[in-house]
C-alpha cells in the first residue's frame, strides 16, 4: 500500500517470534567491514539505503542477513538485475561485486523478532505483502512504515523476518544495532568467501547459476 500513511494505533498484535541462539545466519558484506558490523550509516529519507533502514531523522544501526545462503545473495546482488532479452544470463556489474564478501554467522544469543512472513502478519501490522515485496524506489515508503512498527513494539522487537523477494523460499531477517546485545551476531567456524578473488567468484557463480544469473566478464 504506497503512499498510504501508517494508522493511528496498531490494527492487532503483531506476531512475536523468538530466533535462537546458535541460528545460522549469512550475510553479504563490504569487505571491508567486519562480518558481524552492524551498519551505522543512516539511509538518506528519500534516496538509496535498504528496505527498513534507519535514517538521519530516526537514526539506529542495523544488521541485514538471510537464513539461507542463496537468500542472502539474491536479497543483496540481485535487487533490480533483469533477465536479459536475448535468453542469456542475468549479468552482474563486476565492480559491485568485488569488493564485497559472503559470511557464514550465527546467532550468539536470543532474538526477539516481528515476523512480517504471512499476511496475518502483515495486517496486524496495517499492511500487507507490499511492505516486504516494494521494489527499491518505494523503500522511503518502507522505511517510514518500519519505523512505525519499530516504535509500536518497543522495547521487544529486535528486528523483522519476512519472505525473501528475491528467494521466496528464503526468509530475510533485519536486526536493530539499539535492541541487540554487541555480542549478539558472531561468526561460524567456516570462513568467509571474498568475491574479489578466483574461488570466491566460482563459489558465487555456482549459488547464482540455478537464478540465471552470473559475475560479468
């Protein structure tokens, strides 16, 4: 629902679940950010920045994931890539690739999400599947209905969970830097994979290949 503003009071209850410790999370980085780094960086209200960012007015780090591998990569490298008209493969710009890493994490404690996964979910909430299914350029929308749900759920939500867009048998998770303990996100025992070298592309190359979809040239 666009350009529709939040109610007055929340419609229902919205639905609490508990991830965890010990879940596996995986996560498509910076390279040159710590795996388990929450991003402080405010999106700006109207332009960039992910589905339910903070941003300067309503300012919180935040920690997106996926609980699935291939989640992870689609939800991050395959936001707003066509499938292209001549039937070949869905090519990824290399220069947004590189500098990025893929980490295999876990949950270190607890957490206590909103589960925006069903469209019961979604309407105790006032929304429906267009709030975890908005293309980017409707994510300032995103953003300010997130917010709301934020402030309506105060103090216990540490997050969201909701079907991957990009992997609908994927769910991704976002976690709020404000709610989560320093400590609550660690890293598993398998090491990371860096996209900018050799193995790293074959690996990522192999996770996309069932999607159409490759590192460019």
């Amino acid at each position: 629902m666009p350009n529709v503003p939040p109610p007055a009071a929340l419609p229902g209850t919205p639905t609490k679940v508990t991830l965890p410790e010990g879940t596996p999370l995986f996560r498509v980085h910076s390279s040159a950010r710590s795996a388990t780094a929450f991003n402080p960086a405010p999106a700006d209200r109207l332009y960039g920045g992910g589905r339910f960012d903070g941003t300067d007015g309503r300012p919180y780090s935040c920690l997106y994931a996926g609980l699935e591998p291939a989640g992870a990569v689609c939800e991050v490298l395959l936001r707003s890539v066509p499938f292209a008209a001549d039937g070949g493969p869905r090519l990824l710009p290399r220069a947004g690739v590189v500098r990025r890493s893929f980490s295999f994490l876990r949950l270190a404690a607890d957490v206590t999400v909103v589960s925006l996964m069903s469209g019961a979910d979604l309407a105790s909430v006032g929304q429906d599947a267009w709030l975890v299914q908005a293309e980017a350029a409707e994510y300032p929308w995103t953003r300010n209905w997130g917010h709301w749900i934020r402030d309506r759920t105060e103090p216990w939500a540490q997050g969201f969970v909701w079907p991957s867009k990009r992997e609908p048998a994927d769910r991704a998770v976002i976690l709020f830097g404000d709610r989560c303990a320093r400590d609550a996100v660690a890293e598993s025992e398998t090491s990371a994979v860096d996209f900018a070298t050799p193995d790293g592309e074959d690996w990522l190359n192999s996770v996309l290949a069932p999607y159409h979809a490759r590192v460019a040239p």
